[in-house]
C-alpha cells in the first residue's frame, strides 16, 4: 500500500512517521516550501504523549516543552475555584507536555526527514483528489499528481480537497470568540508548570509555561486573552498572521493584579 498525503503540518508529518513505522509506503506533499517555528503554545495531553512515546518521540518532545503539572481555575481576582493534577501528576503513563507550536512542527519535520528522506516534499500544494477502481489521486498545484491507493487531506481547517469534495458546506462558522495570543518571557509563577485558566465564559484569560525558567534565561509563558465580541460583528477569517493591537483588549484585563501572577504585565 502507498499513501499519499496532502498536508504536512502537525497532523500530516504524524501520520506519516506512524505510517511509515507500521511498513506502509507514504509521502508527503507540504505547500510551504521553506517551513518556519511559527505559532504559539499548544498542549499535548496523555493520550497524544503515548503515541509519539509508541512513535519513538516521546523523550524529544519532553525535553523541547515542560511537563505540565497542574490546572488550576481561578476568578478574575486570582481567587482559586478549582485545582486538578495534570499529566504524571494525575497517574497517567504518559506526562501532559505544553510546547512551542513551532518547536513542536519542525521537530516532527527532521524526525520525517530522517525517516521517510525524499518523500517530503515541500512547495507542493494539493488542490484536488479524485479516485478510481485502482487508487487514487492528489492533484497538485501547476499540473503535476501523486499517485497512491490512499490520499489523506491533512490540509487544515480551510482545506482545499475537502472543499472540492463539499463545495457546498461553506466556511467554518465563527463561535463569537475573539482571541489574542502570543508568548512573553517571564520569571514564572506558581509551580513553574502550572496552566492557569482565568474568568469566565464572555471575558477570559489562560496561560501556561511553553519553557521552563533556567539560571540563563526566564521562562516562556503562553498566554490567549479571550473575549466574547457582540452577535453583530462582521469578523474576518481568522489569521494566526494578523497583526493584534494590544489597546483592543489590555484594558479589559487591566485589574486582574493577583498575588502571583499580574496579568496585565505579562500581556505588555
């Protein structure tokens, strides 16, 4: 059997390295033709740090983000509703990791790279998928094709197969939640790998360490402020590029001064 997917950010360059583990041949077909760290902070619960363990990058992961120890719910005051262990913590196998999305994206790049070789292949975008009795096709951008038994549309949220294939279904539909994310470095706060989920559901603020603090360098806090804009706002597409302007909602969060942590500065 040959794979061929379209599609290599974190999804796709993971079902390559599982497909090629289990002896099935695959390549991968990326539109960027020259892959950055982009991106902010994302979490790897239990069940995902298993299978990359089972994939042989467990330990990689781990020593490129910081082992999650625990969640904790707070008011907009800093005032603690709840507390739960996390990962190790809580008594499963496999720890809760919080990484860097582009540390993440570029380590699983080099581990296909030094697995599957020549079958990454960068600046070609997928546009189209067909099928027959004898396999099928991805159709790239500039007339060129893939041929295998199976072809994968790992290509995103805005995915260009799946909208050949649902012409009709129409953009994603936006829940009325506009979020401001980026990372700032930081002494830290609490236990160094807490994730802290603050306010409620119209106003709220989460954050969490992507690097630990070291004697060299302060750690990398991960941070989204969240607000929930009025039914009647004309919202754009989303844009991970899209420049934020920090007086569209510092103000909004300007009291939340707590004890160990001031939300406030860690934005600025």
């Amino acid at each position: 059997m040959h794979v061929v997917i379209s599609g290599g950010g974190i999804g796709g360059l993971t079902l390559a390295i599982a497909l090629h583990q289990a002896g099935i041949g695959v390549e991968v077909h990326e539109a960027v033709a020259a892959p950055r760290a982009l991106g902010v902070g994302i979490n790897l619960l239990p069940h995902a740090m298993r299978e990359l363990t089972e994939l042989g990058l467990g330990e990689r992961v781990l020593a490129a983000g910081v082992p999650t120890r625990e969640l904790l719910y707070a008011t907009k005051r800093g005032e603690e509703v709840w507390r739960e262990d996390r990962g190790l913590a809580a008594g499963y196998r496999w720890p809760q990791v919080s990484i860097h999305r582009g540390v993440l994206f570029m380590l699983l790049l080099e581990a296909a790279r030094e697995r599957l070789g020549d079958a990454i292949h960068l600046g070609s975008r997928g546009i189209g998928a067909d099928s027959d009795e004898r396999g099928a096709t991805l159709r790239l951008e500039g007339g060129g094709a893939a041929r295998g038994d199976v072809v994968v549309a790992a290509d995103g949220i805005h995915s260009a197969i799946r909208a050949v294939w649902y012409p009709h279904e129409g953009a994603p539909c936006w829940n009325g939640n506009l979020m401001w994310r980026a990372v700032s470095e930081h002494p830290g706060y609490l236990t160094g790998r807490t994730m802290v989920q603050a306010g409620r559901n119209d106003l709220k603020f989460v954050c969490y360490p992507i690097r630990e603090a070291t004697a060299e360098r302060p750690a990398l806090v991960n941070w989204i402020a969240e607000k929930r804009m009025p039914a009647d706002m004309h919202w754009a597409r989303e844009d991970w590029n899209r420049a934020g302007r920090i007086e569209d909602f510092l103000p909004d969060f300007a009291g939340w001064e707590w004890s160990w942590l001031s939300v406030p500065s860690l934005i600025r």
